[in-house]
C-alpha cells in the first residue's frame, strides 16, 4: 500500500514537444496528482488578450487568472502560431510572470484535498516553482523527434503546415527558452533526465512510475 507521509509534489522541466505533457497526464492521472501545464497559462492569456485587448489591463487578468479554470487549458486553439507567438511575449512580461507565478504555487502546494499532491510541467518548475519537489525529471528528446511530434500535433488542425516549418519553429523556442533572461530552460544537478526519443508513452511512464514507486511505497 502506498504510504503517504506527506503530500507529493512532481516537477517535470522540458523544451516543446518532448513528451512531458503527456507524461505528466498520465502520471497525475495514475497518483491522482493535481495537473498543471503551466506553458498553457501564458497561452490561455494570450488568448484573452486576443479576443478581449480592450479588456485586457492588470485587474482584468488577476481576476482571469484567479478563477481561471484547469479545463480550459486543454482548448485547442491554444495550439495555434499566433497565441503561441503572443504567448512568448507575454512570458516576457515581468507583472504578468507574477501574477503566473503565484498561481502556479498555489495549485503546486494547495492542491484540493481530493489529490495527493500536484504534478506540474514546464520550464523552471524544478528550481522556481517547486525547488523542494520531492521528484524532478528533466524530460527530453531530439530535435528531429520533437518536430515530427509537433507536426503531427499541429496537421491535426491546418493543412497547410510544413514539417520544416515546424522543425524551424521548434529551434527558435529552444534558443529562447534556453537563453531567455528570465527563468531560462535548464536541467537541474537534482532532476533525472528522461530521454524520451525512443521510448513508447507507456515505456516513459513505466520508467518514471518506478522511480516514484520506490520512494513513495514501503
């Protein structure tokens, strides 16, 4: 039986398309973990913005942010270049990188008590978020991989995609998640890597289930 000494927290740091998302679905889903993709949180803004920017000022978001539901994050529009492009702005945004932050915290350490902790993805979780998490994975695959992955991904939503494009798409957000000011991309001393490029979604939670299965169970 599993014996829960305390609330579990997950933090999983990963470039686009390498798989984390999905791991960290499955893996919420099996501990019953609160989930969070926090990349989808500057895109879920960006889309406000869009659609609201006579709206959009500070109080607005808080209040946005505040009541913003976890549901909502899995719209596919989400998806599209010109949040995404909007999004990587709006990650540059200092107030807004707060106003982020804080609700990041919350779901990592004030999870409802339905779950047994909180799982959360993206890219400074391992050291901004969550720097005590009692997991941390740095999830990973090739360049090549990930494209093919995000092709896939996005010919789901428009035809006129190209796999170049998207191959170029992914190294200009690698170069600016990696050197990015503000909370770059990086593997911490204290995260396992997992190399995700030629392992099946299954093989990845297996390998990944076992190293918390470890810790979490006498």
């Amino acid at each position: 039986m599993m014996t829960k000494k305390k609330f579990i927290k997950v933090a999983i740091d990963s470039p686009a398309a390498a798989g984390a998302g999905t791991l960290a679905k499955n893996i919420s889903k099996h501990y019953k973990l609160l989930y969070l993709d926090t990349g989808k949180i500057y895109r879920m803004i960006a889309l406000i913005k869009i659609n609201q920017k006579k709206n959009f000022n500070k109080k607005f978001l808080e209040k946005k942010i505040k009541n913003l539901n976890l549901k909502s994050l899995q719209n596919k529009k989400l998806l599209t270049d010109e949040v995404g492009a909007e999004a990587s702005l709006i990650a540059k945004d200092r107030n807004i990188r707060k106003l982020v932050h804080s609700f990041q915290i919350n779901c990592a350490y004030r999870a409802p008590k339905r779950f047994n902790g909180s799982c959360l993805d993206g890219r400074d979780i391992t050291y901004k978020i969550i720097p005590d998490a009692d997991f941390k994975f740095f999830v990973t695959a090739s360049l090549k991989v990930r494209a093919k992955r995000r092709f896939n991904e996005l010919k789901k939503l428009k035809n006129n995609i190209s796999y170049s494009e998207v191959l170029k798409s992914i190294k200009k957000r690698d170069k600016s998640d990696y050197n990015r000011r503000i909370s770059p991309l990086k593997k911490t001393e204290d995260s396992i890597l997992i190399n995700t490029s030629n392992l099946s979604k299954r093989s990845c939670f297996l390998k990944i289930k076992k190293i918390i299965d470890k810790k979490i169970y006498n």
